[in-house]
C-alpha cells in the first residue's frame, strides 16, 4: 500500500544540541536555534542526533489528512473485495 505522508518537500534538518529534562534547543544549519518541549520529538532522541521539522500550512495538512484516509479506505475496500471472492 501507497501511503501519503503527512510532510511537505521542504524538510529542514536540525542538530538535538541540548537537552534539559523536558526542554530541548534545536540547532539549524544558520546556526539559528529554538527550544521546545521534548514532547514533539521522537522518543530515545539523544544530544547530537539530526532529526528533521515539517512546516505546514493548515490547508497542505487537511489534504494531507485527507489523501490518507482516501488510500487507507481504498485499501480496506479492495481487502473486502477479495474476501467476499474466496469465500
């Protein structure tokens, strides 16, 4: 199965360089940095790992939902289809 993602063409990379219980400064390539709750990364991220941010409008995010749920219900009809022919 094909799966739309929900992210755009435009990932940035950025640098774990601090982590303080739950706070965590992010680095970009510019060296720009911002800090966030650790919350919003994957789990088992460690200092020095890259990991990478999507930024979405709330339209490409709708349309991402929504490619999603069409190939997931597409997938779920086709699975039906082929039961209903072995039985």
């Amino acid at each position: 199965m094909s799966v739309a993602t929900l992210t755009s063409d435009k990932l940035l990379k950025v640098t774990v360089a601090n982590i303080d219980g739950d706070r965590v400064n992010l680095v970009f390539s510019d060296n720009q940095s911002v800090t966030v709750s650790k919350k919003f990364l994957p789990d088992k991220v460690a200092e020095g790992d890259e990991v990478f941010v999507d930024l979405l409008t709330q339209d490409q995010l709708n349309q991402s939902k929504s490619a999603i749920a069409k190939e997931v219900l597409q997938e779920i009809l086709k699975e039906g289809s082929e039961k209903g022919k072995k039985e």
